[in-house]
C-alpha cells in the first residue's frame, strides 16, 4: 500500500509483527474479552466489581462509553462505569484512579481494562503511521493486597500545550486538523508529528521512571523490570541509556505487537506474567507515555 520496507521498519521501530482485528471486530469485544480473563483469574465474581474503567482512545461509541458495555457484557451489574481519554498513558492514569477508590475504602474492587482499534484510527495511505500501530487488550483487577505489597506509587503528568503533535479529530474537525490529513483517505485517522513526539518521549520516560520510584523511595537496583508503553524500541533503548539500565531489565514486547497505545503496558505486564517472568515481591515500573501530551508511571510490588 504504501512505500516503505520491512528493513525500514524494524531499524526505525523495532516492529517486526502485529495483530490487526478485522473490520467487523469491534474494540470492544477485545475489552470484554480481556475483562473476562482478568475476573477469572482474579478469583472474584463478576457481581463483586463496583467499578470498571475502560482506558481508550478508540472507542467504538462516545455512549454507551465502552466500560459500559464491558459492564453489560462480564456481568458486573454492581458496578459504576466511565471510560478514561488519557492516550498511551491510559492504563496508569487508569490504575491511580483504582489505587485512590480502593485506598478510600469507597469501592472494594475495580476493573480496569486498555483496549484499542489502532487500526481502524490509522490512515493505510500514510506511512508515517500506518507501520507503527496494532490492536489489542489488556485487565487487571485492583484491590486490596497485604501491606507493603501492590501500587506503592504513582506519578502523572500532562502538557496540553503541546497536544497538537497527536491527534485524532472526532465530532470537530478544524482547518488545521483537515489540513494534516489532506492526502489521507480516512480524515479521522491518527496524525503524528514523529519526530518531535520522540523528543518528548526519550526525556519523559526516564523522567516518570526515576519520579516514581523517587516517590515509593526505591532504586532501579531494586527494580526486576521496568515495563515501558511500546511506542519505538529506539525510545527504549535511548532511556535505557538515559537510566544507566541495562536493556534485558526493560520489558519488551514491541517486535511481535508494535504500539497498541494504552494496551501496551497492560499486554507486556500480561506476557511476563504468564512467562513467570515475575515473581512475588518483585518491584516493577510501568511507564507510558503519549498523546495529550500526557505521561504517568507506577510502582507495584507484586504480589499475586
Ligand atoms: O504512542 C504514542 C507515542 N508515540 C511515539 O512515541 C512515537 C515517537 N516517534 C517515533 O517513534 C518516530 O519518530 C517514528 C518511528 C514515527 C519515525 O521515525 P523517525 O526516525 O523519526 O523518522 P522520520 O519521521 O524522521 O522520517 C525519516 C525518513 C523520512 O524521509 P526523508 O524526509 O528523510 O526523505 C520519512 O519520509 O523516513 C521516511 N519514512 C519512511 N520511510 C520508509 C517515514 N516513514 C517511513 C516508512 N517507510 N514507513
């Protein structure tokens, strides 16, 4: 479709695969589908959840948003439900949400799920997108955990000032916006001004990752992983370098799924996961950054 190699894309991006629903495939199905293995595996009932947020930049509904139809469809009829616009950032926003209604006490469990269509918000004409991003999900369920184990810290962040280097329009198109997108054949499609977006994120995400384990007062000498949203693995690399961390501590999986925005994290922690790749007590990082311009990091102790 577009002019461009495979050589191209895995020196620039590190992407070699990735997984594309089809057109008939709504984003929601992958959020329910996700929700349903995380309940499962959480050991709690589906009537036992009292909240469920959905991270998304690719609803196929502005409403019913899609935490409620993932609400509907798992069968957590006692739950609250609202979506979060936060981009790749998404599920750690998503998870400080969690960690605050579940420290309050207000709620006792809560369902978060990032679940994206990149594809159906890329234009396949432009190539400065269309070879990065793939589709996906990923849950968790958050509650409470023994003391000292769990989300230790957070840490978000934004800089609207600079959100016109990411977008994707919706029910407003204005003319700088159509005029990005004049060669495109989908005008609703992702634009991306690449290269000042990796400026951003090869500051950001050592930034966010020193921040928050700052906050949880931790060293990267006591970090199993840090497990980055995978947008490029140049961006990786380049914080890996900026941390003075070696690359086998960052957690990858880029090469087989490419950028899946707010999925990103939520997959990987799910691929390590079921490798046993982490074990009880490990501390992690996860850290996402993306449009907005947002970012956010968290600590967790693992203790499942
Ligand atoms: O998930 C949200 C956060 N997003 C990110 O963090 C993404 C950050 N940005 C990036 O990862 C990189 O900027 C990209 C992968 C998007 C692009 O890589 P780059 O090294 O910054 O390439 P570039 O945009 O500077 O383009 C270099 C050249 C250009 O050609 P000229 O002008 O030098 O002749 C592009 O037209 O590469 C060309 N190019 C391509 N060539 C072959 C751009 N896309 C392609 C392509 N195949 N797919």
């Amino acid at each position: 479709m577009v002019d461009t190699s495979d050589e191209w894309i895995i020196q620039r991006t590190g992407i070699s695969e990735r997984r594309i629903t089809d057109r008939n495939t709504p984003t929601y199905s992958l959020a329910v589908e996700a929700a349903r293995q995380a309940i499962k595996d959480s050991g709690i009932e589906p009537g036992q959840i009292d909240l469920v947020l959905v991270a998304t930049s690719t609803p196929d509904f502005l409403t019913p948003s899609t935490s409620c139809i993932v609400q509907k469809e798992t069968g957590a009829e006692n739950a609250a439900a609202f979506d979060i616009m936060a981009a790749c950032s998404g599920f750690i926003y998503g998870l400080t949400i969690a960690k605050q209604f579940v420290e309050t006490g207000y709620y006792k469990h809560v369902l978060l799920v990032s679940s994206e269509g990149m594809s159906k918000a890329v234009d396949w004409t432009d190539r400065k997108t269309c070879v990065l991003f793939g589709d996906g999900a990923g849950a968790v369920v958050v509650g409470k955990v023994e003391e000292g184990f769990g989300i230790l810290s957070t840490y978000l962040g934004a800089d609207g000032a600079n959100g016109h280097h990411i977008t994707i329009p919706c029910l407003y198109m204005p003319e700088e916006e159509l005029e990005k997108r004049k060669n495109y054949e989908n005008k609703i499609a992702v634009y991306q001004d690449g290269h000042d977006v990796f400026k951003f994120a090869v500051k950001i995400m050592p930034y966010a990752t020193e921040k928050v384990m700052e906050k949880a007062d931790i060293t990267l000498d006591d970090v199993k992983y840090i497990i980055p949203h995978q947008a490029n693995s140049r961006i990786i690399e380049s914080a890996a370098k900026r941390l003075g961390v070696a690359l086998e501590k960052v957690y990858t999986i880029i090469r087989k799924y490419g950028n899946m925005s707010s999925a990103s994290i939520p997959v990987a922690m799910d691929d390590a996961y079921r490798k046993k790749r982490i074990n009880r007590g490990d501390n992690l990082v996860l850290v996402g950054f993306g449009g907005g311009l947002t970012w956010g990091s968290a600590l967790l102790r693992w203790s499942k």
